[in-house]
C-alpha cells in the first residue's frame, strides 16, 4: 500500500484561503462588524442574573445609570459609549468593549428608562442577532437591591450554541465591571448628600 500523493498547491492555497475567510469572518462577527442574523436554528440561553446589594437609594443608582445615556456623555467614557440618537426616554447608543489588545466589540442598543426602577436593552447590532436585558431597582433595607438578567440568542443550532457559549461570558463579565463601577458611584454620592 503506497502513501497518498501529497496535495496539490490548489488544494493547498484554497484550503489556506477558506481558512483566512472563515478567521476574517469571525473576527468581523466577533468585533461587530457583520451581525449574522438569519433567524434559523435559535436558541436562547439566559444571561445572569446578577443580584447585588446598593448603598444608596434607588433614584441615585438610576442617576449614575441614565445620565451618560439621557445628558451629555462625560469625555471619560467617550471611548466606551456613543449615542447616536438621545430621547427623552429611549436612546440608541453604540457600546465600544476592549476584549483583548486590539480587538475592540461594538455593540448597537436601544435603552429604555422607566424611572426609577427599570432600564431594559435591547440589542440592534452586536456579535450575535439577539440580546434582551433588564436592570431592575428595588428598594431594600440600606439601598437598592439591584438585579439583571436577560437572553442572549444565537442562530445555527449546534454551532450557534457553541458561540452564545464563548460570547456569554464575556458579555456578563462586561456587565459585572460596569456594575462594580456603578455601585462605587452610587455610593460616594448616597454618601455626600448624607454628609
């Protein structure tokens, strides 16, 4: 029995471009530069919930939150939110995530404030075709007792899966940093209006 021949150099520059065309692509979904959203083979799998516990009444919390998105975004978060459409009520906002060095996702979203308990998102254009999340305020003993949760969907049945599964978690890291952020804030104001 004799050793196959050795591909040939077609076979060899083809595979070698599939390869380059599969990596592109998935850096310009992983990045948000192309949103495949073709509808077939959904599955959801939930994000969170996140529960943490706020020092500070839940219209501060809802403050430090709505005011980048409703008011002139402060220049120091700049690089990380844009938003290209303000209402009262509703923005549309692009969110800029450093996930590693040189590799930037860009999410699209629409926000939705009901004060002083609620903020919900709604994703337009990320690196998958669905995303549904809810902030939810509540008062407690001491502050607010603040909760998120949400969905993320992604399409083509087993390897959408396996996607939602790398994109998860980062996407809920993402959202614990900004919390942490947010209750420090929340907080030192609680703080200086007590004071």
């Amino acid at each position: 029995m004799g050793a196959e021949p050795p591909p040939s150099r077609a076979r060899v520059i083809a595979a070698a471009g599939g390869t380059a065309l599969l990596a592109a692509g998935g850096l310009l979904v992983a990045r948000a530069g192309l949103t495949l959203d073709l509808g077939i083979g959904r599955r959801v799998r939930p994000l969170g919930p996140i529960r943490i516990q706020i020092a500070a009444p839940p219209e501060i919390v809802f403050e430090v939150i709505a005011a980048p998105y409703l008011r002139r975004t402060p220049r120091a978060l700049r690089a990380k939110l844009e938003v290209i459409e303000r209402g009262t009520d509703l923005v549309l906002a692009a969110h800029h995530t450093p996930l590693a060095p040189g590799l930037t996702v860009t999410t699209v979203e629409t926000v939705h404030f009901e004060p002083p308990h609620r903020i919900s998102f709604r994703l337009v254009k990320g690196p998958v075709p669905h995303v549904l999340e809810r902030y939810e305020l509540q008062p407690s003993e001491g502050g607010t007792a603040f909760e998120y949760h949400g969905e993320l969907g992604t399409d083509l049945w087993t390897l959408g899966a396996w996607w939602g599964d790398v994109v998860a978690p980062a996407w809920e890291r993402t959202v614990a940093t900004t919390l942490d952020g947010v209750r420090t804030e929340a907080e030192r104001r609680a703080t200086r209006q007590s004071g």
